[in-house]
C-alpha cells in the first residue's frame, strides 16, 4: 500500500517495488549469508551515506557474527541523477583498513561509478578481503563493470525512491521501495 499522506503530500510515488516485507526476508538472507561466509573474519561494513544507512543498519542486526561498521560519506552526481564519474570523499573512514575483511555496504548500484571509485581507494589501503553487497542493482544502467558478492534485488531502470533512497533528500525513510513518477520530479 502506498502511503499518500504525510509521507508524499504531492503524490509524487507511484507504487511499490520492494514490499516491507520482501526486504525484510532479503535482508534476513543476505545476513545469514555473510554470518556463514565471514565466521572468524571479524569482518568491517563499511556503509556508502546516505543511501545505504537504513540497509546497513538492518544488515548489521541480522549478522550474528561479531562485526564492526563504518562510514564514508562520498559525492557521486555532478548534477541531476546521472552519475559524473567525478568522486570526492566527504567523510572518510575512522580507521585503517590494513588487513581487515571489508565489506562495503551500498543502497544503489547504477552505473557503477561511485563503487568502483570507492573500490579503488579502499583497495589501496590494503584490505586482507575487499567484497560489495547491494542492496539494489541496476543491471541496464552499468557503465563499468563491478563483482557485488551480495545482490538483494536486480530492478529495472526505473527511479526508485524509500528505505534510504531519496528524490531530493525526501522519501529515504519509507519502509519499502517505490518508484516515483519521474515527470513530477525535478531531475
Ligand atoms: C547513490 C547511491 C550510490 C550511487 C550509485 O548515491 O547511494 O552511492 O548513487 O550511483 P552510480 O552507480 O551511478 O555511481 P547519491 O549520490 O544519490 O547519494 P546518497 O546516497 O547520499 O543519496
């Protein structure tokens, strides 16, 4: 069900994607996943902001495995919603990654742009592991090619908005994914 008011007062949201319920099951699965393939690894979430602050929440609870987060905070779209190749770090992580299993947690891949920035850089610090899970991936829209260990969804090419994706700041704390009608946003 789509929530028309507070949340999209416009009605801007089209209808969902990804239900509550699916992305709890898919979140629950890609941590039992990781929770088995990591066991003695200790290994580090390193979370993509904003995007990916809600997912990697919820993935930290469902790994049982002891596990560690950061944070890095990085620019990917020059203007409007194509990514410009262009990759300043805003924030970057608190702690070196030398010898560490590092896991780096992403709400989106689109082009691919971004991550393989960001790979490149935390590649270069010397990560005894370096792995990507998704939660989204556009498989229509990539431009270089990236190895993402952990996919939760392959979607279409459609702008998608909620549970920490956001149309202009607005919608990332929808509990599921929705697309949006993109002739009422401004791209
Ligand atoms: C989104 C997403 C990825 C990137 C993916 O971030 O979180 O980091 O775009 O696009 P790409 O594969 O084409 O490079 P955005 O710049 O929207 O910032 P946000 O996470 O703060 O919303």
């Amino acid at each position: 069900m789509l929530t028309r008011s507070p949340a999209d007062p416009d009605g801007i949201l089209e209808g969902v994607l990804i239900s509550d319920d699916d992305l709890r099951k898919r979140v629950q699965e890609l941590g039992d996943r990781i929770s088995r393939d990591y066991e003695g690894l200790d290994p580090l979430l390193v979370a993509v902001l904003k995007g990916a602050v809600i997912f990697a929440g919820d993935l930290l609870r469902a790994i049982t495995i002891p596990c560690s987060i950061d944070f890095m905070a990085i620019s990917s779209y020059g203007s409007g919603t194509e990514s410009s190749g262009v990759v300043r770090i805003l924030k970057d992580l608190d702690a070196p990654i030398e010898g560490r299993h590092v896991l780096v947690v992403e709400d989106i891949v689109d082009s691919g742009l971004t991550l393989s920035y960001l790979l490149g850089s935390l590649a270069s610090r010397g990560p005894a592991s370096l792995e990507v899970c998704a939660l989204l991936a556009k498989p229509d829209r990539r431009e270089v090619d990236i190895a993402c260990r952990y996919v939760g969804f392959e979607i279409p090419n459609r702008f998608v908005v909620g549970y920490g994706l956001d149309a202009d700041e607005q919608f990332r704390g929808l509990r599921y994914v929705a697309t949006v009608d993109e002739s009422r946003i401004a791209l």
